[in-house]
C-alpha cells in the first residue's frame, strides 16, 4: 500500500509539472479591474496591453480614458514601446483607431482628437481565449456622443502570436464598425484618421522614426511627409510599410500591411516622431458595416525590404 501511495504522489507531481512547463509556453489575459488594463501575455512575457478604462470624474481622468487602444510591449522585453496620454499628441496612443470627421445626422463628431464629448466606450468582452499558439481578445466597443449615445458600435478582434520568421509578435488587427445614427460618413485626412501606430514618446523627443517602403517606392530613410491634394494625392496604395526605431538600446521595426480590400485610395502617413498608419474615405449603416483587417508585425533588429514583402505577400494570401 505505501508503494502504491508513493507511486500515485510521484504521478501527481509529474502531472503538476507538466501542467505548469505547458502554461509557462501558453497565451493567457489577465485583467487588472481597478487599473482598466487587460493584458496579454506568453507565459510571464507581456505582449500587448488593452487600455479600456473610462473615467469622467475629472477633467484629468476623462482625458486620459475618452479612448480605448492597445498598447505593444518590445519583444524578450517587460517594456512598452508605444505611447500612452501625454507627450507629443496626446491623443496618439499605441494602436488606435478613429476619424476625426465622423458625419450623421447633419453634424460630425471627431473620434480621433476626442473633443465636444466624442469618446470610445468599452463594454464588454465578446471573448477571451490563449493557447499555446496565440492569444485572442474581442471586444465590443461604443463610439458615443456627448449624451453617452452610440454613433457606432465596435466589435474589435486582436489577436497575436510568435512570428515564425522574426521571433516577434504577429498582430492581427479585425473590426467591424456598424452605424447606429443612418448612414454615417467617415472622412478626414492621413494625418489624422485611420488605423494607426504610435511609438513611444522617447521617439518624438528625438525624431528619430526612419522608415522602409516597397522596393517600387522612395527608399530613403526619412519620413516622407505629404498632404492630401492632387488627383490621385502622393503617396498611397504602397501596400505595406515599416517603422524602425531606437529605444532604450534596442532596435525595433513594426510592419504595417494594408488590405487591398480595403477602399482605395488608401493614403499612407509617415511622421518622424513615430505615427504611421494608413486613411481612406468611406461610408457605413447598419446594414453595410465597415469590416477592416490588418497585420502588424513587431520584431527586434532590422529586416530586409525582401523580408517584409514576402510577410506581407502572405498576409494578403491569408484575407483570400
């Protein structure tokens, strides 16, 4: 009997460790209810951070929570590369969405500055999942008016794992958007709507964001700033482009890749200090949603143009 304890005891540890070995390698969320974080991680390796408190009990608070985005940590890091409230452009914050000339109903609301009252309400999860592969997070976002009533509603995918090639992160970047006020117009420029990145704010003290193109496109290094005149206006349907840079001693470059289902033209935007992302005009109802996919890839070190199209080609393959 004693061996047959000690045989059923050795058992029970080998399974407790097995158990713990594998979760150790998995994805998996943890929410912080207070803080109004959510974050995604591979074992004790912090991947990405959903920002998704609200606040309005100060001036300071609201300003600080009247969007949901989510933020990046560098890969084999426990630090954030993206930008939070403050700095330069405040309301550029890690991954985010909006156009700041939302048309309905006669008037027009900017979900990109969040002024007169516009914000991003998060308020539910859809769903949570983590495995060994990839962790995915859906949620159900509303974009309000001042009275706290829906313009849109939001339902917003994330879901990332480890980039085979690269040993970085694999963003995948799914929304819908569907109308609750008629048709609603969404319009504005590339500067200022669009799904877009924004590096840390150590970037813009120092204007230190290069960038690579397409191989059929300028491959200078410096950020190619243009506006929106023109017919068509500079600039667009490049297909993918990428940002690269220094922080805290460690090179990163994140992949940016359009969807050619996407309306076009699709108008690129580069800054120096670290926001780039893509914009295009569009219309939505309840009836018609917007459904928008994107990959965005995060990785140490600087990778070819070659590199990053065949990633790209495969991102494109993958919508078909």
């Amino acid at each position: 009997m004693p061996t047959r304890r000690l045989f059923f005891a050795v058992l029970a540890c080998s399974l407790a460790l097995t158990t713990t070995a594998t979760a150790a390698d998995e994805f998996h969320w943890t929410t912080d209810e207070d803080a109004g974080t959510t974050d995604l991680l591979l074992g004790e390796q912090p991947v990405l951070r959903y920002m998704h408190a609200y606040d309005a009990s100060t001036p300071e608070r609201l300003h600080e929570t009247y969007k949901v985005f989510h933020h990046v940590f560098g890969p084999g890091s426990q630090s954030i590369i993206t930008k939070g409230p403050g700095g330069k452009y405040t309301h550029h914050r890690g991954l985010f969405l909006g156009w700041n000339k939302t048309g309905f109903e006669g008037t027009s609301l900017d979900f990109w500055h969040c002024t007169r009252g516009a914000h991003l309400l998060h308020k539910k999860f859809l769903a949570k999942t983590g495995d060994a592969e990839h962790g995915t997070m859906t949620a159900e976002i509303h974009w309000n008016d001042a009275e706290g009533k829906p313009v849109i509603i939001e339902h917003r995918t994330v879901s990332a794992r480890k980039e085979a090639t690269t040993g970085g992160w694999q963003i995948d970047w799914s929304t819908k958007l569907a109308s609750q006020r008629g048709e609603i117009t969404l319009n504005g420029d590339r500067q200022h709507a669009g799904f877009q990145f924004r590096a840390s704010q150590a970037v813009a003290e120092k204007n230190s964001g290069r960038y690579q193109r397409p191989a059929a496109f300028d491959q200078k290094a410096d950020a190619i700033q243009v506006g929106d005149s023109g017919n068509p206006p500079p600039h667009i349907n490049l297909g993918w482009f990428a940002l690269n840079y220094e922080l805290d001693g460690t090179h990163y470059t994140v992949e940016y890749f359009d969807n050619p289902g996407l309306p076009k033209p699709s108008l690129f935007s580069e800054r120096p200090y670290g926001r780039f992302g893509t914009f295009f005009k569009t219309t939505l109802t309840a009836d018609k949603p917007l459904e928008m996919k994107y990959r965005v890839i995060v990785s140490t070190g600087k990778p070819t143009v070659e590199e990053i199209q065949a990633r790209c080609d495969a991102f494109v393959k993958s919508l078909k």
